[in-house]
C-alpha cells in the first residue's frame, strides 16, 4: 500500500478532482484512519541513465 500524506499531495499542486473515494485503512489496534481518497500518479524511478515510468495508485 502507497500512502501519500494530503500535504505532499497539495505541495506537488494537485487538485481534489483527481481523488476518487476510497475505504478506511486499520491500523494495528483495529481503529479506522479516514481516508480523503485514492488517485493514479505518474512516477518515475531511476537514476537518469537507468529509470521506468509507471502509475501508481496511492
């Protein structure tokens, strides 16, 4: 699981319509987390010489 904090989420100037409802997520004590959502990134990985690009769900 891929959690993105709605902090970095509007620092990296995204917008709410990109987020799209989504479960709560438990923690270990059984108490749910509230959960804005979850959206499809692009992201790259690699070193410049070496990278991929692909979505991710977060």
């Amino acid at each position: 699981m891929d959690i993105l904090i709605a902090k970095a989420f509007y620092q990296m100037e995204l917008k709410d319509a990109q987020v799209k409802p989504a479960i709560p997520i438990y923690v270990f004590a059984n108490q749910p987390i509230t959960v804005k959502g979850s959206s499809f990134l692009l992201m790259m990985l690699g070193d410049g010489e070496h990278n991929t690009t692909n979505w991710w769900i977060f």
